[in-house]
C-alpha cells in the first residue's frame, strides 16, 4: 500500500484526485462510502469515511495527501517510486505523511470483519504543506454532521511518540506605499524601502526580546516565539527614489503566546511611522495583509486522547514540536487531538526521505491495538 500511494505525485501544486479517488474506490470494496469535499476549482478534494456505528463519536485517524515538491533535490532514485535499500523504504511521502495513510488503509479489511462496537473514521486532507488549506472544508463538513469524531490522531511523523502541543504559525505580507522621486530629490520622496526597513528592524527587535525574555516552554526547540521576514521586493533602480516595498514576514507562536499581540505591535510602530510620510505625499501609507494563519495545539496530558495514544503506542511520555499540523484546527473545532505517527521529521521534505520498517511495523502494531479496543 505504501508503494502504491506514493506512486501518486501530490505535490501539493498538483491535483490530489488520483489518490483520493482509488482510496474511494478501495473502500467502495469493502462498502465503506467516502464522503469527498472539493476544492472550489474540483481539481483537490478532502476524504472522509466512517468505518463502524454511525451514531457516536468515535476515533478519527488523519492525513495529509499531499507531499512538498522534489524539485532541486539530489535523489538517489526515482521519489516516486518506493525503493527498498536495507530496512528502509526511500520514497517521497515515505515518512510524511503516506506510510500512515498506508498502513490505516491497509487495515481496513480488519476494521470491516472485527465488527467495531465504536466507529473509526478515516480522514485525508490536501493542501497541508502550503498552508493547512483543506482541513478546513473538511471541518466544516464534519460540524455539518450530527454526530462529530470524539477523537483525532493524526500520523504526521513523529517516531510513534506521541505530540500533544505545537507552535502555531501567523503569516502576513505587509504593503509599504511610498512616494517616487528623482534620487537627487530624496525630500520631495518617500521612502517605501527604508519605511519597510524600519518595520522589519522592529520585527527582528521583538524576536529578539522574545529569545532573550520569553515566555517559554523549554519542551519546543527553540523554546521561544520565533519571528523572522523571508522575503522582499522593492524599488526600481538606485536613481529613483523607490515608491513600492512588499515584504511578508512570519511567526511561530508558543501556544501560550497570543500572536495578535505581537501583530498589534508591529502594526502600532508602523503607524508611528506615518505622520512623517503623509506629511511628503498624502497618500503614503502602510498596509497589512494576513496571509495564513495556523492554529497552535495543546493538549493537556490528562486527556482521553492522549491517554488512548500513549497506550496504544507504548511510549512512555509525551513531546512537543515546532512543526505546524492540521492538529491545532480540530482541537478548535471540539475535536481533542494528538499527533502520532511514523518516521522522522528529519527524514521528511528532504532528498532521500525514507521510513524505516520498524516504524511501520510499530505503526501497524498501534491500529491493531486499536482495533482491540474498539472492536465489539
Ligand atoms: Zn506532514
């Protein structure tokens, strides 16, 4: 099953279709109807599936379809196609996140003939690597129904240790409107490039100060709010005094850390800045444009959730990551999750991703112990 499903590219730039539709047509086999929910151009599509009673809550097992792109990467084989090497499985999607989806799949024959006194509901999302783009129809297809999954566990690979908290993540791209001039003419002009270098300079001063005073939670690595621009473009040439600057800038968020705070911050010194460009040309100004927005997760240890994944995977603690997932948006939508899957995220995104046997087969053994718990 592994091998089949990262045979499919799902960069997410690609459509997902292939894939979601033959795990369709491999549940229709075993009379489990799929209930998919598109995408407004119909080219990506959610999957959901319930497995057992339809009349209680249940366990949801989730995953993303799609994997980040290949391109500029040095593969020693084809990452489309699973190549055994010793006891590993090399393959893009090997470790993040389609031996998994693989293994939950593979076991749906057992699911059907156990007769299962509480439902497992399956469920595969596109979009996650750019964003978390498609959780969210498939949540609100879910709060559509009457009864919602109790749990979530999603397998985002985390050497089948179970994760109950991660940062969350803000994203935005922030307008700067100057005024164009000859550059021997720098009074009769403002300055879009040097407005937006003083907005950064103050977003890298709050990072700062987030490293140096906190708040943080030595479990994340860092333990701190990290905030940091990653791209910019500006001006038109070095005679001109440049009218247009665009920069998007991110932070990853301690789940205690309220990040609306920190937007507020940036957009208060922004303002500070305006009195002295209005004053050259009206129309200057700053504008900002929230991009995405990832919710944090934070489970508490006592949970139901996390209780049921520590003794189906036999670990004996819990860990925290930086790592965004879908994990933050079903806890929002009433959904208590964890996150527990197989390989490493230091395999994933990179040349040569591979998944060690040993962790599908602790994969494997985690559904089965599942199955025993919910079977009639
Ligand atoms: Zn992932």
């Amino acid at each position: 099953m592994i091998e089949r499903l990262v045979a499919f590219d799902t960069t997410s730039r690609e459509s997902n279709l292939a894939l979601i539709d033959f795990v369709r047509d491999y549940l229709d086999r075993w009379r489990i109807k799929s209930e998919l929910v598109y995408d407004e151009a119909r080219r990506k599509a959610n999957l959901f599936a319930t497995i057992g009673p339809s009349d209680q809550g249940g366990v949801m097992l989730s995953g993303h379809s799609d994997v980040v792109p290949v391109d500029d990467q040095d593969w020693a084989s084809d990452p489309f196609k699973l190549e055994p090497r010793g006891d590993r499985l090399y393959a893009r999607g090997s470790a993040d996140m389609k031996s998994f989806i693989a293994v939950m799949l593979a076991r749906v024959p057992e699911f059907v003939t156990r007769s299962l006194a509480v439902p497992i509901h399956l469920a595969l999302t596109y979009d996650e690597e750019v964003g978390c783009l498609g959780v969210r129809s498939l949540i609100a297809a879910l709060a559509a129904r009457p009864v919602k999954p109790r749990l979530c566990i999603i397998g985002e690979p985390t050497m089948m240790q179970p994760v109950i908290a991660h940062k969350g993540s803000r994203r935005l791209r922030c307008h700067v409107h100057g005024h164009e001039a000859h550059s021997s003419l720098t009074h009769k002009g403002v300055n879009a490039i040097e407005a937006a270098a003083a907005v950064i300079t103050h977003i890298s001063g709050i990072a700062r100060g987030k490293r140096e005073h906190g708040p943080f939670d030595e479990a994340f690595d860092p333990p701190y709010t990290t905030l940091q621009t990653g791209v910019i473009a500006g001006g038109t040439a070095v005679n001109i005094v440049p009218r247009e600057c665009r920069f998007d800038f991110e932070m990853r968020h301690l789940p205690a850390d309220d990040p609306s705070v920190i937007v507020d911050d940036v957009k208060r010194f922004a303002a500070t800045l305006l009195p002295e460009m209005q004053a050259v040309s009206a129309g200057a100004g700053i504008a900002f444009e929230e991009t995405n927005t990832v919710q944090a997760l934070s489970a508490k240890p006592d949970e139901e959730v996390v209780q049921l994944a520590l003794a189906l995977s036999g670990a004996n603690g819990t860990g925290k990551v930086s790592f965004a997932t879908e994990g933050g948006f079903f806890q929002q939508a009433g959904i208590p999750t964890v996150i527990c899957g197989p390989g490493s995220i230091e395999q994933a995104h990179k040349a040569d991703e591979f998944i060690a046997l040993d962790q599908v087969r602790q994969c494997e053994d985690f559904i089965d112990r599942l199955i025993e718990r919910v079977r009639r």
